[in-house]
C-alpha cells in the first residue's frame, strides 16, 4: 500500500474513532419517516452495521460521496450492513425524490429537519456520519465524506 493511502488511512481511523468510550458503550436507536412514507427503526437493524449519513441536496461534498455510499450499501445490504441516509434539510419531498431518483439511490431516505444535534450526537456540519455496530452501539463519527474504501477498512479493522 502507497505511504499515502496509509496515511489517509490511519487519519480516516482516527476521525472515525472520535468518539469516547463512554458515548460508544451505549445502544443508540432512533425513528425517523422515510421518503417511502415508512417509519425506520435504527434497532430494526440490529446484527448488522449501520451508517447513518447525514447529507443535503446543497451541499457538494455530500454529492460527491452519494456514488460511494450506494455500492457500500448495495454490496453489503443483504450480509452484514446498510446504510441509512438522511436528509437533513428544508425540500419538498417530491422534490426530494426526483433528486434521489436521479442519483439512483436504494438505500432508505429519511427525513428531518436541519439540527445542530440528533440522536446520535452532534452534526457540526455536512456530510456527517455514524456508524452503529451490530449490537446496536455508536462506535464512530466522521465529518466530511468518505469512500467505499474508507468503510470497507473500518469494519474490516473492527471485525478482526
């Protein structure tokens, strides 16, 4: 592996471990709406791990790891992971929902509305993401995008 990718590497270990111990020892679970007029769970996917991404229409950084996100959750949806997006933000939900259509999402949609805070802690700015273990604790926040490669290490590291 190239000095770079290594270094990115353990900086993206870094960020993703950012939380203390004491946050990451408990079981986190929310219910949000989804696009699809459903209700999400996040316990409803317990025995998997869950990102839960953060994410706005506006912002580009978000765009830019849409693409990522959705091979994540397409290889590993029906083995050991999903991912939940939600959209943090003031948009119509037709709106909404022809811009998920275009960027040919299949990962749930849920929806709030824009917070300094949830429930799984504080979102300083867009993208943020939580990842939740498969027994259902908060173990890692990440500001700022990420790569299908950065989640494949992380869940790789803490699965060994």
């Amino acid at each position: 592996m190239p000095h770079s990718s290594l270094l990115r590497c353990a900086i993206l270990i870094c960020a993703l471990s950012f939380l203390s111990s004491a946050a990451a020892a408990e079981q986190v679970d929310f219910e949000l709406q989804g696009l699809d007029g459903k209700k999400y769970r996040l316990s409803d996917y317990r025995g998997k791990w869950v990102l839960v991404n953060y994410w706005a229409t506006w912002c580009p950084p978000c765009l830019e790891e849409l693409p990522e996100l959705e091979i994540f959750h397409n290889t590993h949806k029906d083995k050991d992971a999903v991912v939940l997006g939600v959209a943090m933000e003031r948009i119509d939900p037709s709106r909404l929902k022809t811009f998920v259509d275009e960027q040919f999402l299949s990962y749930p949609i849920l929806l709030t509305k824009p917070a300094a805070s949830t429930e799984l802690g504080r979102v300083p700015g867009l993208p943020t993401s939580f990842l939740v273990d498969p027994e259902g604790e908060l173990v890692a926040r990440q500001v700022g995008p990420l790569t299908l490669d950065d989640l494949e290490a992380f869940i790789d590291g803490k699965t060994r």
